[in-house]
C-alpha cells in the first residue's frame, strides 16, 4: 500500500460509515512528520551523518504509539505510512493511543555494537523534546530490541525525569517491561489463526504451516504452532528456506538458528522457494511486499496471516482475492505486540507489576474481540478481511471525531 491507496481507502471507509468527507481529510495528513540528521563518530573516530526520522499521524485517540526501526531502506513516505497503520491498528484494538512510527535510515550490519549505540543515542538526542509518556511512546521495530531500547530510555532520561519509566516500551522486566513482550507478536498471530480456524470449523491440530521470517515473529509463532499440533511444513530465513511435508524439527532448527545464525549448517533450498511450501496456511513474517503477483499464485494455502507489516503488495493482495484465499491483515494479526505494549505503559504509569499469566489471558481477550469486531463487518458487508478491519477502524477514530465535534453533523 502506498499514500494514494491510504487516501483511497479511507475515503471508501467514510463512505461505508455514512460520515462527512472530512472525515478522510483529518486522518490525511500526519500531524507531526521530524527529519533529523543523525551525527555519530566511528570506532576509527571518524564522525559520520545519517538521516532519522519520526512521524506521530494521529493522536486523536491518545498519545502517538510505534516503534522505531534501523534499516538502510528507511524513509520519510515509509515512516509515514507505518505510522498510518499503527493509527489503523490501535484504533482497532481498541487501544487509548493514537499512531506513531519512526527509523533510522543506517545499515546495522555496518556497524559495530558501539556504533550502533552511539547512532541510536545520538537519535534520541535530537528526539527527546517530541516524545514523552503523554504525548509519543517509541517501542521496538525492525532491527531494534530489548538492549537498543534501553540505551533509549537512558539517553531520554538524561534529558528528563521520567520516574515512571513509562515513555518506552518494549524494555526488558527489570526495567518495567512486561512479561511476554518478547513473544507477544507472535502470539497475536497466533490468535488470530485460532479464531479464524474456529469461525471455519477447523483446528489447529495437524493444520500445515509455512512461515517466511525465522526471527522474533516468524520463530516464535513456529514454536507456538508446533507446541498446538500443528506442522511447520516449510520455514525460511534471509539465507535459505527448509521444506518437509511430514513436518520440520522446529525446536532443532530454531536452536541452532539461535547459536549460529543459520537454520542449517548446509543444504536447504533458495529463500523464494518458501512461496511454494506444502501448506494450509502461509505466515509472512520477514519484510514489506513479500506476497506480490508472482509469488501469491505459487501460495499452497486457503489462509494468509500477515505477521510482519504490509507483507502484501496492492497487486498481490488482488491475485490473492482473485484466488479466493483469506487473508487476516497485519493491523489485526500482528497487533499483539502493541497490546501488550499498552499493558506495559499502564503498568509503569500505575507503578503496577502483573503476572506473565495475566498479560497472556488480557492479550487473549482483545485479540479475540478483535477479530470479532472485523468477522462481523465482513460477513455483513461481503468484504474482505482486510478491508473489514479498516472498516473496524474507522468506525472507531469515526466515533470519537463524532464525539470530538469534528464531524459535520447532518
């Protein structure tokens, strides 16, 4: 999806929702877009400059919230429409926050551990007067983690008292992170396939799964899945892709993708080759316009879970459709790491500590109404997945405008 699409789709959304025009034009334009320049010295002691950027497009229904993201492709149109999508994505949920997205545009495989640190603190340097616990939250994104968000929280604390700890998220417990953010995402996905499978009369259980990405959503979800019954069928990293119709050893691969950073010593087939897996259901879980033409009509599966953010292009998502395969989007599928995301900021805020077993059975719950919310629009309007969540959304930044007085009435 590009900005054109957004507009598009948000003036189909206020047709749908029978409200005025303006609706599309306050959710438009971002409310607040930064461009920095990002200096930083070298271990040699050589200072260079790379761009940074930060975009809050909606506060309408609470702080901006979205994470930060280190890589070299990293853009300002990029950061904004991700920024779009977090607004998409929280208003789903349900959640008090509005969206936000930011990115380093730096390559992190060239530079070193204390390169590395030293951009991401020179970021927040240049960051700190625009974000806060009231008014933007970062959190992690591609490339970034629990270790780069603490250097964050550091850096922002030297230029403010924050005694709740609460204007990051995504930080390790003993810092006031919450327990199972790590694998939040992946339980959100995993979720959503459970609901969909219910709504189908199906289970779990020796259903065929193929995943694309074996990091922090793609290895987790196969762990999960694995655990439930089901068969990891084909998995794939940025170096080669592993295939077994009779189901893989997801714990022996992931290990040793873990101590090595390899699925397998050697062997294994071509990345791409992940798009033509044995499966019931195909997990993108790697980077953006993964599913384009070409690689949705080699897809084996009847369903499509969106792991990582805009896993499908425009004209993928048409031959998907054109093939009748169901696609569950990535605002409703991948939404469990900015749920529990919420828990941890409402528990710094009220200085609270919960149980790991509390944040999986809350996440749980708003997973499922979720879904809910987006299988009833699309039932009732025969609309896709995806254009039922953004349905679901809009109804729900529609009626705070409404609310807000910023609608024309009549």
């Amino acid at each position: 999806m590009n900005l054109d699409q957004m507009n598009t789709l948000l003036e189909e959304a206020g047709d749908y929702l029978g409200v005025d025009h303006s609706f599309a034009g306050l959710l438009r334009i971002p409310e607040q877009q930064i461009a920095i320049s990002i200096p930083y010295r070298r271990d040699d002691g050589s200072m260079h400059t790379v761009p940074g950027y930060r975009t809050i497009h909606s506060t309408l229904l609470g702080p901006g919230k979205g994470g930060i993201r280190l890589h070299p492709d990293t853009d300002s149109e990029e950061v904004q429409l991700l920024a779009w999508w977090m607004t998409m994505k929280t208003a789903l949920l349900h959640l008090p926050f509005g969206g936000a997205k930011g990115g380093i545009a730096a390559d992190p495989e060239d530079l070193s551990s204390r390169e590395k640190e030293n951009v991401i603190r020179s970021y927040i340097d240049k960051l700190h007067p625009f974000i806060g616990r009231d008014t933007d939250i970062p959190a992690p994104d591609v490339n970034i983690g629990q270790q780069e968000i603490g250097w964050m929280m550091d850096q922002y604390e030297k230029h403010h008292a924050d005694p709740y700890h609460a204007t990051f998220t995504g930080k390790e417990e003993i810092i006031g992170g919450a327990p199972g953010r790590v694998e939040a995402t992946a339980a959100g996905v995993v979720q959503t396939i459970e609901c969909w499978l219910e709504a189908n009369n199906k289970a779990v259980h020796k259903q065929k799964i193929a995943i694309q990405g074996a990091g922090n959503v793609g290895g987790i979800c196969a762990r999960i899945l694995s655990e439930k019954g089901a068969l990891i069928t084909g998995i794939s990293d940025s170096s080669q892709a592993l295939h077994d119709s009779s189901g893989l050893d997801v714990e022996k691969i992931l290990t040793h993708k873990e101590e090595t950073g390899r699925l397998q010593k050697t062997g294994g087939k071509e990345p791409d080759t992940i798009f033509d897996a044995d499966c019931d259901i195909f997990i993108p879980a790697a980077m953006e316009n993964q599913l384009t033409e070409k690689t949705a009509g080699r897809l084996q599966a009847s369903l499509v879970v969106e792991g990582a953010n805009g896993p499908t292009s425009e004209d993928g998502d048409k031959k998907l459709q054109e093939r009748d395969i169901d696609v569950l989007p990535d605002i409703l599928s991948n939404a469990g790491g900015v749920v529990v995301s919420y828990y941890e900021w409402r528990m710094n805020e009220r200085k609270e500590t919960w149980e790991k077993s509390r944040v999986q059975k809350e996440l749980k719950s708003a997973m499922i109404d979720a879904f809910e919310r987006v299988h009833d629009i699309k039932q009732e309007v025969n609309v896709p997945y995806r254009t039922a969540a953004y349905y679901a959304s809009c109804r729900r930044l529609a009626d705070v405008m409404e609310a807000k007085g910023l609608l024309a009435s009549g």
